[in-house]
C-alpha cells in the first residue's frame, strides 16, 4: 500500500485547507482572465470555458467543506464515522459537471441550428492565448490537486483533481475552435462548445460511478483483495483462508476474513494468531478502518 499518507486529522485539515485556497485562487484568475478574453476576442467556447472554471471554484469549496465534514470523529449518532460525506460531496461535484455541461452543450447547439454562428465575429488572438494558458494551469492543477488527494485518501478532492483536468481537456476543445474559426469556419467555435460539454459528461460519469460504488459497500478490487490473502496467509500459525469479504465505506475499507488454524491450539493461543492478523492488517493497509477475523480449526 502507499507510504507517507497524511492520516493525522490536524495535517488532514491543513492539507484541505492549503489545497482549497490554491484552487480557488489559480481559477478565479482563470475565470477573470478567460472571460474577459471571451468577451473581447468574441469567443463562444472561451465564454463556455470561464462558466465551467467558475464551477470548479464551487466544486472546491464543496470538496472542501465535504472533507472536513468526513473526518470528525465517531460520535453516539455515528458510531462508524462520517466518511461517506466525503462521497456524497463527490456526488454534488459531478451533478455541478453535469449542470455545467448541459448549459455549454445546449448553447452550442443553439447556435448551430439557429445559425447564430454565421453573425459571431472571428474569435481574436486572445482567445487562442486564454485557451492555452487555461491548459497549463489547469493540466497543472490537476496533478497538484492528484498529489495531495492520494496522500489523504479523498474520493472528493480525487474528484476535484479531475474536474480540472476536464477543464484542461475543454481548453484544449476551445483552442480547437477558436482557431478552425479564426481561419474561416465560424461554426467550429459553437462545434467546441458541444465537445466539451461531453468532455465534462465523461468526468461527470466517471466521478459519479465512483462516488456510488463507495456509497453502496462495493467490494474492493480483486487486486487489493489479492493482496489482503497473501498477507493473511503469510502470518505465522495461518494454514489457509476459508472466507474473506471486503468493502468500501467512503475512502476506507472494512475486512472480514475466516482463518484456518490448529485445531489443537488453546482459545488462548488461537486468539493471539488472530490478534496478530488483524494489527497487522491495519498496519500494513493504511486504508482499513476495521478487520473482523474469525478462526476455524484447521
């Protein structure tokens, strides 16, 4: 499993919070910078690309408040803990994709069968500049957001990272279509609009069929599994596994495994060995919330 996550609630925090405000930051630039470039470059798709950054500030803040929320401590109403809110914040973030898409998508389409398209002036030079400079920055904030997402193990700022790189990859659409317009085919600018609302559909599904499978007690893959078994059955008095079950709950996992022991051992003994599996299971698995080992004579 990975090594050096930030697992203490007080770094979790700082993290967030350093992770949010860079976010929020860099794209309210980009929301300013690429909607003055739209407007003034008569750019449609570069219009299209400022409205989906400003989404991505919300997803942030949501990302943020969802993370949070996540990890308070169990109380009396929430014996288990407060992960799945992390996953119900992914959920927010791709109905916003989807929103954000729709509304692109329906205006580019708008202008094509209206042909509206025909009376757009050609897109300026500025616009080819915004769309390039959205696609480092927000290439950029993917990977950054990426990083720190796999060190506190966040489904949401997972979905956060994602949600831009679909604006990176819908920069990319602009700049298709601001420069098919620029050398003579205006229609293209409004084509763009179109591609990245599926652009954003695609992130949207895949956020969401995330958020859903942990939401559900979806079992974890069958190479993690796989992992599981040859650590349980390397553990020293285990002669096999007879059961093992698994599945998510929000960005942690819960284990129950049946082991195979001498069937000779004193309770005593036998507990020590299952004992023994299940510290360290959560020590090797820094993903695992809890392990329940149950021990039949071999």
């Amino acid at each position: 499993m990975s090594k050096g996550l930030i697992t203490e609630p007080e770094q979790v925090k700082k993290t967030v919070a350093k992770v949010s405000a860079v976010s929020v930051f860099f794209n309210a630039l980009l929301v300013v910078f690429k909607l003055f470039a739209g407007i003034v470059a008569g750019s449609g798709a570069m219009v299209s690309d400022a409205v989906h950054s400003m989404s991505d500030i919300i997803a942030t803040i949501i990302a943020y408040v969802g993370v949070r929320m996540s990890n308070k401590e169990p109380d009396v109403d929430h014996p288990y803990g407060h992960e799945r809110l992390e996953c119900i914040a992914a959920l927010l973030l791709a109905l916003i994709l989807f929103g954000t898409g729709a509304g692109i998508g329906y205006a580019g389409i708008l202008n094509i069968v209206t042909g509206e398209y025909e009376e757009l002036m050609v897109p300026g030079l500025l616009a080819l500049i915004a769309a390039i400079v959205s696609i480092v920055i927000k290439e950029a904030m993917f990977w950054y957001t990426r990083y720190y997402a796999k060190l506190i193990r966040s489904s949401a700022f997972m979905a956060d990272a994602w949600h831009h790189r679909s604006d990176a990859i819908s920069s990319v659409g602009a700049l298709i279509g601001i420069a098919f317009a620029r050398t003579g085919y205006p229609v293209m600018d409004s084509v763009a609009s179109i591609l990245i609302c599926l652009f954003i559909f695609k992130a949207a599904y895949d956020i969401m069929r995330d958020a859903i499978r942990r939401l559900t007690d979806h079992s974890c893959s069958e190479e993690v599994v796989k992992d599981i078994k040859d650590h349980i059955i390397s553990q020293d008095g285990v002669h096999g596994i007879d059961d093992i079950k698994t599945r998510l709950f929000g960005n942690r996992i819960y284990v129950e495994a049946e082991i195979r022991v001498n069937g000779e051992l004193t309770l005593r003994e036998a507990h020590d060995i299952a004992q023994t599996v299940h510290d360290s299971l959560e020590e090797q698995f820094p993903d695992i919330k809890h392990v329940m080992i149950h021990v039949n004579p071999d």
